[in-house]
C-alpha cells in the first residue's frame, strides 16, 4: 500500500461521487473512476480491482435507493443476480487468459449502436411493454452473458443489460435501471471476489472512494425515481458515447487502424 497525497485523495473522492451519480442513472461510472485511480498512480489491473470495490458501494446504494421506491425486488430476482455473479466471476477469471483486443476493437460500434438506438427509437420511455422474451430465459442466457462481459472486460455494461431490459423483457426506462443495478451489484461482487482473490484490490483507497460513491449513487437514484425517462434517455446517450470516445482514444485500440487515425 502506498501513501497519497490529500489532494489525490480529495480528487478519487469527488470523482467517485460523481461516478456514483451519473453511474446511478445510466451506467458508465467505470469512466470516471477508472481514469482517476490510473492518475493516482495504480497499476491497471489494481485500478479495475479496486474500481469493482467502490463500485460495489455505488450499485448497493442505487439498489437500495430503487427497492425503496418499488422499482425492483431484489428477492424476487435473487436467482437472476446469482446468474450474473456467477457469469462475472467467470469473466475475470478468463480476463487473465483472454486477449481483449477483439473486444476493445469492436465495443465503441457496439456503443455508438446503443446510443442511437436509445435517441432515435420512438415511444422509450417508462411505461412498460410486452416482453419478447420469458423470464426464464433472459435469465438464464442474457443476465450471465452479460455478467460474464462485465467480469472479462467491463465498460458499456449496465448500457448492454439496460438494452436488453428495454427491448426483451419489455420494461420501462426507469425499471430497466433499477434493475440493471441491482444485476451490476451482483457482478461487482463476482469479479471483486477473484481480484481479491489475485491480490489486485487496494482495499483502503476501495474503501474510502465507495463511501463517496454509495452518496452519489443514492442521490443520483433519488432523481431518476422521480424524473424517469426525462432523465435517464439523454445521460445513458450521453454516456454510451462517452465510452466510445474513451476506448476510440486509446492508442492501442485496434479499430484505430481500420479508420486510419
């Protein structure tokens, strides 16, 4: 464990609140706080580890924030979060012998897609519709999938459940978040469980940032509870492309080459 500077400190704090906030309504928290544990000087694989460990915080409180509310059930959809635990901690076992340059390449396409997809799709917006596929099966096939993505490599997944929650299992904007939430708690926990397990998490730093995180996230909640859709189509547009633009900006992105920049 190293020794940070106050201001170091005071800036992962803010930026976990922030993370929180915006992660809370439309996913991509990751963008944040990930960037921000690098340029305190954590190793890649310990910034994703401990990012899974503030973000733990982030979904809990989000989770919570939309039980209250009535937006989800966490015991009913226990076996569904199970599934993407399960799915996660397989991710970020197969993290350590996967190449992720396919995945680098190919997910700013899958996120553009997204975004367009949530801007120009009429009649999105919180009222449910009829679900175009069981229950049973989105369990069992697209929530571990999902999870599995999240433990393997990570960013644009509470977008990819949040797409499928919409077009699938037929639900609102404002549902489909609690509900992706509280699946993103579940695969937070199943990747967490294997950093640790590698010794890649910086517990204290996790720690202090979640507490921060957990605050935004319950506000950011708060808010999405009570504007909805209004709120969460353009953040979750505005995200996806935010992501795109991360990954489209990393020189070692692979897509890069294909586009000639």
């Amino acid at each position: 464990m190293f020794d940070l500077a106050v201001q170091t400190v005071l800036i992962l704090a803010v930026a976990a609140f922030v993370a929180g906030f915006v992660d809370s309504i439309a996913g991509g928290g990751g963008l944040i706080t990930v960037p921000a544990l690098l340029l305190a000087g954590l190793s890649p694989v310990d910034a994703l580890g401990t990012n899974k460990l503030q973000g733990l915080f982030g979904s809990g409180s989000a989770t919570l924030a939309y039980a209250a509310k009535g937006q989800v059930d966490p015991r009913r959809h226990m076996p569904s979060a199970l599934l993407a635990l399960a799915g996660s901690a397989f991710g970020a076992l197969a993290a350590t012998v996967v190449p992720a340059d396919v995945l680098r390449g190919a997910l700013p396409v899958v996120l553009i897609a997204i975004a367009l997809f949530f801007a120009f799709k009429p009649n999105i917006n919180d009222v449910d519709r009829a679900r175009r596929m069981s229950p049973l099966l989105f369990s069992v096939t697209l929530v571990p999938l999902v999870g599995f993505y999240d433990g393997l490599f990570g960013p644009g997944t509470g977008s990819f459940y949040m797409l499928a929650f919409v077009t699938l299992a037929g639900f609102g904007v404002l549902k489909a978040t609690a509900h992706t939430k509280l699946l993103n708690f579940a695969t937070n926990i199943g990747a967490l469980v294997v950093f640790s397990a590698a010794g890649v998490v910086y517990w204290k730093i996790g720690v202090a940032m979640g507490v921060c995180q957990f605050l935004g996230a319950r506000l950011g909640a708060m808010l999405a509870v009570r504007v909805g859709a209004r709120l969460i189509k353009p953040l979750l547009i505005v995200v996806c492309v935010a992501l795109a633009t991360s990954l489209l900006s990393d020189p070692a992105n692979p897509l890069r080459a294909l586009i000639g920049v």
